[in-house]
C-alpha cells in the first residue's frame, strides 16, 4: 500500500483556543483509519483541514504528494465526504447527483446520465424513483449522501459520524459498505465515529485526538492481563516486566499477555508468597483504550 495522505505536525487555533497541536499521521491506499475521541477535540476540524475547509497554521498536509491539491479541481475529485451534508429535500436522488455531476462540470448524453447515476445509486442501495428525499429515512439519506460522496474515482473518503441516527439495519448497512467499497475500490478511508463498536470491527487502526494532540494505536488481537492482589507486589517483579508496556497500581498488575513473561510473573508471585486475589484477560478493546486515555 502506497502513502495516499501525510498530515506532518500541523497546528490550528482559533483565536487564543489550540484545537490541534503538532498532529502527525499518515494514511495509505486500502486502509479503514478510524478517528476518535471526546466531542470537542478537533475531529472535525482535523477533517476540515485535510479537505481545504479550514487553514492550518503551519505544518503540512499532502495527498498524492501535493500539498496543494485542494486548489485543483481534479485532485479534489479524488476524496469524497460525508460532512454535515446537505441534500435537496424537494428533488428525487436521480436529481440530486445530477446536479453534483454539473457542479462537477460534467454532461452527458440522456442514455450515458441515466447508466453513470444508476450505477452510483446502486452502489448505495437506492432505487432510481420518483421518490422526494424528504419522504426518505433518515439512513437512505446517510446512503445518498455516501452516493454523492462516491462520485468520481474517489481514492480517499472522509465520514464524519455515518452512523449517527441509524437503527441497528442501517448500521449494518453502511458498515458493510464501507467494507466493500474499501476493498474492491483500494479506498482509503478516514472515519470518525462514536459508535465505538461499529468502527471497531472494521478499521484496521486508530487515530485518538486527546488534548490537542493524536495517538496513534493499530487494531490488532493483543490481550491484556490483570493480576489482582491484596498485598505489596515483589520488587523484582520490575526485573522480569522491563520493556513490557506493564502498570501496576492500586494492587493491581496489567501487563500485554505473552505466556513467557506471565509464567515468569507467576513463578515470581509463588516464589514469595503472594496471594492472588483475581487475575483477568482482557481484549483491549476501542471502548477500553478510549476510557484509559481519559484518565
């Protein structure tokens, strides 16, 4: 996979408030990054900033090694967004992608429209009626939106909240999509969600934005120990976790599960004597690492 998108210590204020603070990250063709964190913590100024919306302060962001590819029309045709998007209640879908297709600066003959919009609202699952969008649901309106989102050769989409609002249906839905779309188009896709257990079964790592600043933890299968006891831990504990990633507090041991090092942390508990109250194995899971990182 090829380094579509580099966002390289880029800063931003507004006024005296620091919303983004030397946020670094880099974001190649195929790979579904999910983006999370407490509402108020510049996601969607982060957005904002990579689509040309909002200016930086100073650092730099680059898509297909360009820095500023949002001044030329053809490369912008290349991301697709879902932000805070507006439709024309009072027309059918047909007609709200064709005039983002003239928007565009696209025409086309009656017979090559009717085949290119189609095939765009298939991709979402929507019929090519006379049906107004107000009378829609409000997740055939989130699937119109990925429609127009989708129009072009898109290489990179952005989705601020696709969930937000959708039944368990249409959850399934847009998760499934963007699956598809990512694998069989090599999409990029950067998605901010608080739907943490949605886009945790989907995205292949995560960016977290915490105090201005960008975390940067990849999805994967690790699980952590917690060995729980009533008593001081030995010192020479610290000897056999070094380098481990391990915490103990308030009685309680957490280190990454390996069987190496758990055998020799419980030879050591035997070994002097104490007595373990609990030990758990736990998945790290999306939920887990947002609530550690806002302590």
């Amino acid at each position: 996979m090829s380094c579509l998108l580099e966002v390289k210590n880029i800063n931003k204020k507004f006024g005296e408030h620091t919303v983004l603070e030397n946020v670094s990250f880099q974001i190649k063709s195929g790979e579904i990054i999910g983006l999370v964190g407490r509402n108020g913590m510049g996601k969607t100024t982060l957005m904002k900033c990579i689509l040309g919306l909002v200016k930086i302060d100073s650092g730099k962001i680059t898509f297909r090694d360009k820095t500023e590819y949002f001044t030329n029309k053809d490369m912008m045709d290349e991301i697709g967004y879902l932000l805070d998007c507006k439709l024309f209640e009072n027309l059918n879908a047909y007609e709200n992608i064709k005039i983002q297709e003239w928007y565009k600066g696209k025409h086309y003959n009656k017979k090559e429209e009717k085949r290119v919009i189609e095939n765009i609202l298939n991709l979402v699952d929507l019929k090519n009626d006379k049906k107004k969008v107000k009378q829609y649901s409000f997740g055939m309106k989130q699937r119109l939106g990925l429609a127009l989102a989708l129009m072009g050769d898109t290489k990179l989409l952005i989705l601020d909240e696709p969930f937000v609002g959708l039944d368990p249906i249409g959850i399934k839905t847009i998760r499934e999509f963007i699956l598809k779309v990512s694998k069989e188009k090599e999409m990029a896709i950067l998605i901010s969600s608080h739907q943490l257990s949605e886009i945790e079964g989907i995205c292949d790592r995560y960016l977290f934005i915490s105090d201005r600043q960008l975390t940067n933890y990849k999805n994967d299968e690790r699980k952590k120990i917690m060995i729980y006891i009533n008593e001081q831990f030995p010192e020479e504990l610290e000897g056999i976790l070094q380098d481990k990633d391990s915490k103990l507090e308030n009685n309680r041991l957490s280190f990454w599960f390996d069987e190496k090092v758990f055998n020799s942390v419980m030879e050591c508990l035997v070994r002097n004597k104490v007595t373990i109250k609990d030990i758990e194995l736990q998945k790290r899971t999306l939920d887990i690492l947002f609530k550690e990182e806002e302590v």
